[in-house]
C-alpha cells in the first residue's frame, strides 16, 4: 500500500512541507 505522499508523488503533484504534514495527519488517522 503506498502512502498519500507516494501516490501524490507519482501524480506529479509538488509535496510541499505544508502537504506532507497533511499526507503524514491523513496516513495517522487511517488505522
């Protein structure tokens, strides 16, 4: 299972530290 970042990452998306640590809230809270 790749995380939010990988998969923003492969989407061209540009992982600002604001998005990482939304991607980072949003990987925690899935469990």
């Amino acid at each position: 299972m790749t995380s939010i970042i990988n998969r923003c990452e492969s989407s061209g998306l540009r992982m600002t530290e604001q998005r990482r640590v939304i991607a980072k809230v949003l990987d925690a809270s899935k469990d």
